[in-house]
C-alpha cells in the first residue's frame, strides 16, 4: 500500500531523463558515479565511504561553492532494483536523520522519470530545508544527473 505523503512535511522533485531505468539506478549505486553529478550546481561530491546494500552506509561532503563543507550520511533502508531506493538522510554520523529520502525510477517511453521525495518529521523542519533552497538544489541535482547520464561518458 502506497501512503500519499504529507504537503506539510514533505518535498518531492522529480524530472525526466532520456535513458533507460537501469542505466539511470546504476547512476545511484555506484561513488564513482555520484561523485560526478549528485548535489546542486557549484557543488562537488566527495565520497568517504559507500555500501550500497540495505543497511548499508554512504558518508559523503559536499563541497560548496563557497568553500564550506556539508558532511552528509545515508543509510538504505530500502533496495528495489531499479525502482526504488529508501534510506535515512543526516549530517554528522551519529547524529539523528534529518528526513527520510524516497527515490522512485519509473520507466516512461524510452526514459526514466525519477522522483526524489523527502519525508522529514515536523512542517518546521521541511520548511528550513525550503528556506535553504532544497526544492531549487533538488532540480539542479536532477539536471546534473540528466546531463551525466545522458553524455558520452556513460554511453559507453
């Protein structure tokens, strides 16, 4: 059963992509991919560690483009080759998660129509992310893996 998530506590941004599912999931499972297109224009990923596997644990900074680091952690929670990705999302390992991130790959004509929707625990909480410019990071991050996914160095 589907649960439709909350407006006040949620955040979903999603984009079509112009290449097969699968080819977009591996997109997600593999550092040396992400490391090339995940977070918003100007920044630049760094992973430290990666198990890709329910359970399993990806603690990564995202360099901005003013210099500050944003350390990052995800751990899966939910693997569904190549539909579905769950996992909780915080900062400094240790500390609590900030939401729970949902990605959705859903084939559409010769694409992928990927959705990234953050469930996080209060409307406080989702609307400091929005002032923080989220919902615009989340498009630009989608566009960055439009661009990666698309372009000659996956094609191969």
């Amino acid at each position: 059963m589907t649960v439709k998530p909350d407006p006040n506590t949620s955040l979903a941004v999603d984009r079509l992509i112009a290449a097969p599912r699968e080819l977009v999931f591996k997109m997600l499972t593999e550092a040396g991919h992400l490391d090339q297109w995940w977070g918003p224009d100007g920044f630049k990923t760094e992973t430290h560690e990666m198990e890709f596997a329910v359970g399993g644990l990806w603690r990564y900074t995202m360099h901005g483009p003013d210099g500050k680091d944003w350390p990052n952690w995800i751990r899966y929670t939910e693997i569904t080759p190549p539909e579905r990705i769950v996992y909780d999302h915080g900062a400094e390992v240790g500390e609590p998660a900030w939401f729970v991130g949902t990605i959705t790959l859903d084939a559409e004509g010769d694409g992928t129509r990927i959705t990234i929707l953050l469930q996080f625990p209060t409307a406080e909480a989702r609307d400091a992310t929005l002032k923080h410019g989220a919902e615009d990071g989340g498009k630009q991050t989608l566009a960055r893996l439009d661009a990666y996914v698309t372009g000659p160095q996956t094609q191969a």
